[in-house]
C-alpha cells in the first residue's frame, strides 16, 4: 500500500494505492485532505476589499502593499476563461496588503488586496 498526494484544480486529495495480484495499482477511495492554511496577508487588512469577479488564476501583481493608486489602477491581473482581467482598485487610496500570490487559483468572491 502506498500512500499519495496529489492536487486537483487547486483541491489537495490523499490517495492510497493497494498493488493488485498482478503488480498494476488499484485506487482506493479518495479522501480529501485538510484545506491549506489561509494566505498570509502581506502587512495589515486595510478597510476597502478588492475581491475576485469570477474563478481564476493570478497572472500578475502590479501593486505591492504600501503604493499609491488611483481608482481604476490595475492592481493585479486575473485569467479567467484564458483571457485576462485587470482587477482594478475601485477608489484612490494605498494598498494595505495583497492576499493572492502570482500562479494561485482563486474562487469568486475570494479577498485579494485590501486597501486604505
């Protein structure tokens, strides 16, 4: 018996393979493993919430915690349905932190940045 773990799609599972008679493996049952820690935030929460639109993967970051930006700045970029989507900041203000790293995968709704 072999134990395994593998990710799917951002989901971590923990398989274990039984060796048939044969020597060709058989798959138990998955069973789903503890969900990973929530991201660090890189610095303190700030009060306005910059959240994903839609179901992703983070391409980019084009501000760091601390920058200035204006409403409408690109604050990171998001692929989704293999295009890509600026996530803008919806007001002027400074970046408190950035929730999502580069190559993550996001869901709707998910925090990204916060900003003051």
């Amino acid at each position: 018996m072999k134990n395994y773990t593998i990710t799917v799609n951002g989901n971590v599972y923990d398989v274990t393979v039984d060796e048939a008679a044969e020597g060709a493996p058989v798959a138990a049952a998955p069973k789903a493993a503890p969900k990973a820690a929530p991201k660090a935030a890189a610095g303190a929460q700030g009060s306005v919430k910059i959240t994903a639109p839609m179901p992703g993967k983070i391409l980019a970051i084009k501000a760091a915690a601390g920058k200035a930006v204006k409403k409408g700045e690109a604050v990171l970029v998001l692929e989704a349905m293999k295009m890509e989507n600026e996530i803008v900041a919806p007001q002027d203000g400074t970046i408190a932190s950035v929730n999502a790293s580069v190559g993550a995968s996001v869901e709707a709704g998910e925090v990204l940045a916060t900003m003051n």
